[in-house]
C-alpha cells in the first residue's frame, strides 16, 4: 500500500458517510418533530404556538451532533472499505448496509449527546 491509500478509501466510502448522516439526521428530526408536536400542554389557544420556533432551533442544535457522529461512521467505513476492497467485489453495498445499521444503533448516542448540549 502507498501512502495515498487511506485517502482512496476515504473518497470511496464519502457516500456511504453521507446515507448515514442523512438517516441519523432524519431520525432524529422525525423524533423532534413528534415530541415537539405531542407536548405536554392543555389544548386550547396558545398550546402550540412556539412548536416551531422550537423545531427549529432543535434541528439547527442537531445537525452538528449528527455531522460529528457522520465523522466517525466515516472513519469506520473507510476502515472496512481497506479491509474489504480487496477481498470481496460487493463491498460497495455491504457498505451501504452497515451505514444503514450505524444509523440505526448510532440513534439512542445521538440523542444522549443532543440533550446534553441543548438542554444543560
């Protein structure tokens, strides 16, 4: 391997750090927007009315948090990819799926860090 190797992984596996940052961010902006919208208010007027000017900030404090855990899947689909690439030809979807199942488990860490640093 020459010492521009781990750079090629990294280029190949960029779409596959982006399926999981979009899931994550997905996932997390769905939970928001229930909880958000499910509160814990009386109905009548005025239960409602700020639901989305706090969705909002909510995305906004979230997506760091999702683009920093998307740095780490990155890392770790890299890695696979060096492990992979020149053992089996289907790597690009096998890939795919583990970008899939981080976003998945990487939800409840997310969450954890998210209300840490919005609601301290």
């Amino acid at each position: 391997m020459t010492a521009a190797a781990p750079g090629r992984h990294f280029a190949r596996t960029r779409g596959h750090a982006a399926l999981f940052v979009a899931l994550l961010w997905i996932a997390m902006a769905f939970v928001i927007a229930i909880g958000s919208i499910m509160g814990d208010c009386d109905p009548g007027p005025g239960c409602h009315d700020d639901d989305g000017a706090r969705i909002g900030r909510a995305l906004l404090m979230m997506t760091p948090v999702a683009l920093g855990f998307g740095a780490l899947c990155w890392s770790v689909l890299a890695g696979l990819h060096a492990m992979l690439a020149t053992r089996i030809s289907f790597s690009g979807w096998l890939l795919a799926i583990t970008a899939a199942d981080l976003a998945w488990v990487s939800l409840d860490p997310a969450f954890w860090l998210f209300l840490r640093l919005a609601y301290r």
